[in-house]
C-alpha cells in the first residue's frame, strides 16, 4: 500500500473548499502555465508539469514563508521540471512527442518556426533553459533568479549567456534534430 | 582607461538586453556597441530571440475552465494509476501512446530505435551486479527522484515500519539519517537491488522540492574505503564502504551541501551501529 501520497498530513478536511490561499494559487496558474510549457517539449507535458506543480504547491503550503508565493511556486516548478527532464533525458523515446501534432492550441504564428525554436530550446540543458525563461519570459532579475534557484548570481550569468549562445547557434544552422542530448 | 569604455562585460550586455540598466549605463553600452559591431551583432541577435521566445510562449499564459479542478486534484481525487506507471493522466496516457508511435515510425525510417521498442516501465530494472555502486545509487536517483507520487513506497509517515522492513530485507539493522539540520526532510523510502541483492532507498526533500537518496546495499567483500564522489551530468554522489554496507548519497545540489549530508549520514550511522553493538 502506498502510505507516501499525502505524507504531509495537510488534511484537504482542514480547510474549506477553498480558501484565501487556494484562490491566490488559482491567480497564478496562467503564469505557472506559462512557465511549465517554457520547461518541456510539448503541450501535455506542460499541462503535467503544471498539475504536478500545483499539487506539490498546495501539499506543501505549511512550509511556504508567506512572502512572494509567485518565486516560491516557481522555484517548485523549476526543480519539478528539473527533475523530469533527468527522466525524459535518459528515456528519449518519451521527448519524440513533439513532431506528432499533439498541439492543442491554435497559434497564429508559422508551424515551422514554432517547432525551429522548440527544438533550438531542447538541444539546452534544463538549467541553462530554466534562467533564460525565468529572465526572458517571467521577467525576474538576475538576483531574484539566483535566490530562486539556489545558485550564486555569477553562475545565472553563464547560464543566461550559454543559453543565449547555444540557441543562436542553434538557430543559425537548423539541420539537426537532436533525439539525444550531446554528452 | 576612457570614460570606462573598455569596461563592457558580457554581464553588462545581457543586463542591456533585458533591461536591467539606468538610462546612463545604457547610453555607454550602446556607444560601446557602436564601436564593436560584432558583440552589437549578438545583442542584436539576442533580442531577437527574447522577442521571438515571448511571442512564442505568450499564448499559454491563459485560464482554463478546468483550472479549478486543478485545486481539487490534490491527492485523493486525483485520478490514480493503473500498472502503467507513466499514465497517471490524461497527459500521461496520450504521451505513452505517442511515444510507441514516434519510436514505431522512427525505428522503421531508421532502424535505429528498434532495441527500445519496447516501452520503458518506470520500474527500475534490476542493475548488472558489475555497476558499481555511485552508478547505481545515481540510476536510482534519476529514475525515482523524476517520480512525484510514486517515488518512494513507502512514505515518511510510517518510519518505524520502513526502517524495520529494509533493515529485514538488508540483513542489517537500519536507522534512517534524520537531515532535518540541513533542511531536508524524509519522503520515505523503497526496496531495490543492488548488485544483485536487496538495497534500501530513502529519500529526502526541501522545501523547495530539490531532492536526494541514500542508498544502502550489501557489500560482499566486506572491504572499507573512504568518502568518495563521483559526478556523472551534474549528479553528484558521495559514497563510502564500510564493512557489510556500501552507501551511497546523491543529488543534484551543490556539492558542499552534498558533502554535508554525507558527513551527517555518515555520523548517524556510525552511531546507531554504536549503539546496536
């Protein structure tokens, strides 16, 4: 029997249906929606990571210090994601979902630039991907997402540059659709 | 030294392309990028992609009917799984299917794929006894510290159990390192082999979800060594033999933390051995 599940003893019966915390959670979904999909390959997995987050976001609220929930359950994400992309890195069979148009939405934007830059984002390192959207999409600065991530600053800054360096690269010479991700 | 021209870091240029700089700061990168055209040819390129990455992954920001759901979902109600471990969703069922379509349409473009044809389980294999054992206790922590609700079977809740079970499938009596001093706190932990025999896993997490194992397995040769790390891909582990038991710690933490919480395993070790003895 599987006694792990709901180890934290946050009983669901202590709060009401939904309370003052539950609906600031609600208020960052789309944000954290966002920031999933900046984190996997594909549109289902985004929405998994996203369910895993929030999960993990409300079983743990005991331990949140009650300032800034947004960087907090952002830097859950980035370790989630962190976590999942060792797997799908050592599975890589699972990360091939991106060619089989199991988009969901409607984008305007050309399908063919799309899945250029998604496979330009994959040929990253989680890492170096995490601090280029956490700068680039969510807009923190360099020492937020060092307190996020745990790092010193001078390590955002190589990251941030190898990842901006890596996607032009990859973005230059499009030839390569990498299944593995170089040692 | 003029005006500080020459003093144009890679820093600053970044922090130029995300906005980060007073108008000051950016008049000097921009005269500075004036005379450098090939650094201004990576700004410019840098740009591109923010605004392209922006455009790219603004649709997703949005509320979903079912986002409420999303609340409900923790725990119970959260549909669970059937054998397949991977389809613990909707998601999860779509992307499996998916994936035995890619590698069937890849394998049969390329042949390449065909000796992973088979869908991978996320039960852990049992590992060839020639591993050793960091290889091992690293496996172990990419496969299961991947795994939100199945990563231990048994959870933190029940520890005088999971202690007493282990240590019955180890041969060798247990006590589970308490890591709360370092901020890490147990998430429970499972039955795998190690070279072949019965091994223990616990595993630990912060607050902010960053996780570690401990691995326990015999060690028939019954040799000692010191503390050792091997570091594969940014997963570090720290392991020592001592006696009957190999133990092996791993994360993907910095590696001074990691080295702290191979000394306070370590020192808990050694004491309930102490006091069993």
């Amino acid at each position: 029997m599987s006694q792990s599940r709901n180890g934290d003893g946050e009983g669901a019966g202590e709060h009401p249906a939904s309370d003052r915390f539950e609906e600031d959670v609600l208020a960052l979904v789309p944000a954290l929606r966002r920031y999933a999909r900046c984190l996997v390959r594909s549109d289902p997995d985004g929405e998994d990571l996203l369910q895993d987050c929030v999960e993990k976001v409300l079983s743990r609220r005991a331990q949140w210090r009650g300032v800034n929930l947004r960087a907090w359950a952002f830097t859950i994400m980035t370790n989630l994601g962190r976590n999942r992309h060792r797997y799908v890195t050592m599975h890589p069979q699972v990360a091939l979902d991106e060619d089989l148009g199991l988009q969901a939405e409607d984008h305007e934007s050309d399908p063919l630039e799309r899945s250029r830059l998604e496979r330009a984002l994959n040929g990253l390192s989680t890492e170096n991907r995490s601090v280029l959207m956490l700068v680039v999409i969510e807009g923190y600065r360099y020492q937020d997402v060092a307190e996020m991530m745990a790092i010193p600053i001078g390590t955002v800054m190589s990251r941030l540059s190898r990842a901006r360096r890596q996607l032009a690269e990859a973005m230059k010479d499009d030839n390569v659709i990498s299944m593995r991700r170089p040692k | 030294m003029t005006e500080g021209h020459n003093t144009v870091s890679e820093d600053d240029l970044h922090a130029y392309v995300d906005g980060a700089l007073g108008p000051r700061e950016r008049l000097r990168i921009e005269q500075w990028l004036e005379q450098n055209p090939a650094q201004a040819e990576e700004v410019r390129q840098w740009r591109a992609q923010a605004v392209e990455l922006r455009a790219h992954f603004a649709g997703y920001a949005r509320s979903d009917a079912g986002d409420r759901a999303l609340l409900l979902a923790n725990g119970s109600e959260r549909p669970q799984q059937n054998p397949a471990k991977d389809a613990r969703s909707f998601a999860g069922i779509a992307r499996a299917v998916a994936a035995g379509l890619a590698l069937f349409v890849a394998g049969g473009l390329t042949g390449l794929y065909a000796p992973t044809l088979l869908p991978t389980d996320r039960e852990i294999q049992p590992i060839a006894a020639a591993d050793s054992l960091p290889r091992q206790a690293q496996s172990a922590f990419l496969v299961y510290a991947s795994e939100v609700r199945h990563a231990v079977e048994v959870g933190a809740d029940d520890q005088t159990h999971l202690a007493t079970w282990l240590g019955k499938r180890l041969d060798h009596p247990l006590s589970i390192p308490d890591l709360s001093s370092l901020g890490f706190s147990l998430v429970g932990g499972r039955l795998l082999p190690v070279n072949g025999r019965a091994g223990a896993m616990f595993m630990y997490e912060d607050g902010t979800g960053r996780r570690l194992t401990v691995l326990l397995g015999r060690n028939d040769d019954n040799r000692e060594t010191s503390f050792r790390i091997d570091s594969t891909d940014g997963v570090e582990t720290f392991y020592w033999i001592d006696g009957p038991i190999g133990y092996a710690v791993t994360g993907e933490v910095p590696r001074d933390l990691l080295q702290q919480v191979a000394d306070e395993c370590y020192r808990q070790f050694e004491k309930s051995e102490a006091t069993k003895s």
